[in-house]
C-alpha cells in the first residue's frame, strides 16, 4: 500500500516530465531516473522539502539522547535547537518520508509544534510505483463504468 505524506518542495531540482501513459515497464526503463522519481514521490533525490514531524517515519530509532536531553534541559534546550539546518529524509517503497539524519532536530521540532525542513534521498522503485498507481487508477475507473 502506497501512503503518501503531505510535504511541499521548496528547492525542486529541475527535471523533465513524464511522457504520456498508459505505461508498461519497458515504456519506463529508459525514462530519467529524477523524471520517474518525482512523478511517482512528488520528489527527487536532493530536493528540499517541509515536512511536519508527524508526517515522518522513524526507521532507525535514535530518539533515546534526545529523550534524554529534554528530561535534563527541557523546553530550554528545545528551544536551542536550530531548525535552519535541513535534516536528511529518504523515501521508501511505500512512499513514506523515513528520518535518516537529524534526530535532535526531529524532536525539536515535533515538541515545538513546527515543520521541519530536510533533503531527500529517493530508496523506492519508481517504476513500480508508477505501475502500481496506474492500475489503482484503472481498477477505480473500472468500479465507475456502468454495467450493461
């Protein structure tokens, strides 16, 4: 199941679009790989987005200093958290928008209630992605027609 976050490119790398469909896998393999990724993620690798914290999946938990520093420090040291610096995501298979770096300022800023700002590394499958969405697209268009 493709779940897709809300988030909003701010510094879209520039990439060309996405010949028209219906699609096959070889219609796709030699489509550019920024092409594929951004139509089926709505972004690319090296894009920088916004994000809210709770729209984002931890993959590989490191929450346990920050946890920490919130117990010693509390919102004084929440607050001295810099959130200009981006924090590094990747996108999964699923679609989802995983943490890979940048946990101090993930907890910051999901305890501050603020969006978070990072670059993306593309991890899924395009290809597949695209195929998948397309016969989800048909499968509804199918459930639309009217039966005779």
């Amino acid at each position: 199941m493709l779940t897709m976050p809300d988030f909003t490119l701010i510094s879209p790398t520039p990439v060309g679009t996405l010949p028209e469909g219906p699609h096959t896998y070889d219609s796709l393999v030699d489509v550019d790989c920024d092409v594929l990724d951004r139509a089926a993620y709505g972004a690319t690798t090296d894009d920088l987005i916004e994000i809210n914290p709770n729209d984002v999946t931890i993959i590989h938990p490191d929450l346990e200093n920050p946890e920490y520093r919130f117990e010693m420090d509390g919102m004084d040291w929440v607050n001295s958290v810099d959130l200009s610096e981006p924090v590094e995501f990747s996108i999964n298979q699923q679609g989802q928008i995983c943490l890979e770096d940048g946990h101090h300022r993930y907890f910051a800023a999901k305890i501050r209630g603020e969006n978070l700002t990072g670059t993306i590394e593309v991890k899924g499958n395009p290809i597949k992605t695209l195929l998948y969405l397309q016969r989800k697209e048909l499968e509804k268009e199918d459930n639309l027609s009217p039966t005779m």
